[in-house]
C-alpha cells in the first residue's frame, strides 16, 4: 500500500470511550473508564492531530429547565421548500421525456455535488479526518456550491454542533423533536437558542485559517446560483438541445432534490430507523437506505462512536463512495492522513457498548 494512503489508525488499548446523551438530553458517561486513559496520548491526538475537538460530545451541558421557546415558522423557507418539492414531484414524470444525456448529465451532476457534502464539509471540514491539497480542497468547494446546503463554514459549524450537543436542544436538527422535525422542519422554523448560544462559542479557527473556505463564504450566493441552478441549466440546452424546462426541472431542480434529501436522512432515519452495534446508548443508528442514499454516510452509529474516522465505517470503501473518493484522491496524492481506528479497537467497543447486532467487517 502506498505511504499516502496507510490511515492512522488508533491502538487496541485505546478506547474512544466517549459520554453520550439519551433522547431524554440526560448525559451518559462510561463510569467503568480506566482514569488512566484520558491521559493516553492517543487520548490527545483526537484533537491535536485534527486541530479540533469539537465533534465529541459535551457531557457537560444540560438543556435548561422551564418552557421551551416558542416555535418561530420562516415562510420564507417553507414556501420556497414547498415549491421546490412539488417542481421536483413534476419532474419525475417528465423523465420519459428528457434526453439520455440530460439524465446523465444530472446523474454525474448529483454525484459530484454530493460528494462536495461528504468528502468535502463533512469528513474534511467538519471532522478533520483525513487532509487535502489545495487543488482538492478548491475542486470540494465548488462541489459543495453545486449542492447548495449552507456554504463549508455554516454547514461545519452545525455539524460540530450536532455533534457536541447531540439529541438536546443545541443540536441544530435534534432528533428527539421528531423524524420530520430533524428531516427539514429544523430548516422551516428559528433556530433554538441554544443552538445559537452553543455556536457561537464553538472553535472554527481552523475554518477561518483555510483561505479556500472563507473566499467560498464570501462569494457563496453568486456561486450556487451559477453551480446549483444556471450551470446544470445551461449544458444539456446549449449542447444537445434539450429543452429548457426539461434541463431546469430535470438537471437542476429534481438532482437538488435528491441531494437535499440524502442528506437529511442521516440526520433523521439514520437517528432513529436502524441497529446500534457500537454503542445502544445513543441514538444515531446504523441505516441501509441512508448508507445507499447519502454516499456511505448511514453508518451513523459508528460515526458517533468514531466522529474522527475518515470512513466513517469500519467497512473501509465497501458500500462507501465517499470512502472509495478519498482513497482514490490519497493514491493521486491529492489526499493524505486519514484517521482510521483499527479492528481490535472497534471490537473492543462493541462487545463493552454495542447490542451485540452484527459482526465486525
């Protein structure tokens, strides 16, 4: 195996034992935790080897006592959601009359946009798993306008929200409140106050150090109007004459559709349909359909588990597109260090945590 693409992996005496939260917002901690192992260095290396450590889950925080805010709707989002699922719902039935190269066009589309969200804001911004050179790094930013989800910044920010804070109110789609609530409902309604407490204080001055990053912030409306909209447009028009409304509907709006909602599987189906073979005491679980619809990302309970592994599984690139992606970039030498935990540790976690629902890989 090449150098570049050997993942750092993390010792069997190492145990990634970290506190989770219940659908009650009680915090969980492993009491039976050697002392001794915070004090490992590997131990340390969760954040020093990724320049973060916000994505581990914050046993310190409590919702507060007393009524919940009230729920604020954003017409604005609902109306434009509403809009943009019934032009997709007509979009499927005019497939029968869309060109084969406007379908393909859009499917080769849907898959790059996609992965711009799993290899680029999630594995590489949100959790550090794994590094990418500058040409990657830019290649993932315009991917990411292409799927228009918040730019890189906002999008990592929630993620490590999400992650800190999960299943309580600081988590930006709060599985607790609900499937449609953590599908889109989060997107419809003002955010907690929590959510925006707890964000604020969050460290992203890795993100605000990466100059890719914060030139996409800055010219993020332009760039998913070009790359979400006008782009996958434009081509199939211009270049094979395929009509106009059939390039919008098909190319633009129903790809966006799908990529939209692959997404926010992982942060519904994936926290509440599935088996949790890592760790029971937490929600995430670990999904088929969302493993299929979002890239690799269903394995949500190894995920929680492990937050810094690049593959997000311990499957490696089976089943795993985004995983197959960035291996192929570290054998180009475009990628390099990918975090990995290895097997003993893994299964060392599923026997003291899991439900004990399949073997390991």
């Amino acid at each position: 195996m090449p150098a570049h693409l050997a993942p750092e992996t993390y010792p069997p005496n190492f145990s990634t034992a970290f506190p989770h939260v219940a659908q009650n917002g009680v915090a969980n901690t492993e009491k039976d935790r050697p002392n001794m192992e915070k004090d490992h260095p590997v131990y340390e290396d969760l954040g020093a080897g990724r320049g973060m450590t916000d994505d581990i889950f914050d046993e310190t925080y409590r919702e507060k006592t007393g009524p919940k805010p009230a729920t604020v709707y954003v017409w604005r989002n609902i109306i434009l959601m509403g809009l943009l699922h019934l032009a997709a719902l007509y979009a499927i039935f005019i497939i029968p009359a869309t060109k084969f190269a406007t379908l393909l066009w859009g499917f080769v589309y849907l898959i790059i946009s996609g992965l711009g969200i799993t290899a680029g804001a999630h594995r590489l911004w949100s959790h550090r798993s794994y590094k990418a050179s500058l040409p990657l790094r830019i290649g993932l930013a315009i991917a990411n306008s292409m799927a228009f989800q918040n730019d890189i910044y906002e999008w990592s920010r929630d993620h490590r929200a999400h992650h800190k804070f999960s299943e309580t109110d600081a988590d930006p789609h709060n599985a607790s409140r609900g499937f449609f609530f953590s599908h889109v409902g989060w997107l419809l309604v003002r955010k907690h106050p929590d959510v925006i407490e707890k964000g604020k204080k969050l460290d992203l001055s890795d993100l605000e150090a990466d100059k890719v990053v914060m030139f996409q912030r800055r010219y993020y409306k332009i760039s998913l109007v070009i790359l979400c909209f006008f782009l996958p447009t434009f081509v199939p028009w211009y270049f094979w004459g395929e009509t106009f409304w059939n390039s919008f509907l098909v190319a633009a709006i129903l790809r966006y559709a799908i990529i939209l909602n692959g997404t926010w599987l992982v942060n519904s189906a994936a926290h509440i349909y599935g088996n949790r073979p890592y760790d029971q005491r937490i929600n995430p679980r670990e999904n088929r359909l969302v493993v299929f619809a979002a890239f690799g990302e269903g394995f949500h309970n190894y995920h929680h588990t492990f937050p810094f592994d690049y593959s997000t599984s311990e499957f490696g690139w089976r089943w795993n597109l985004t995983t197959t992606f960035i291996n192929l970039m570290c054998y180009l030498g475009l990628a390099s260090d990918c975090k990995r935990v290895d097997k003993a540790t893994v299964l060392a976690r599923k026997i003291r945590t899991g439900d004990g629902s399949h073997k390991t890989g």
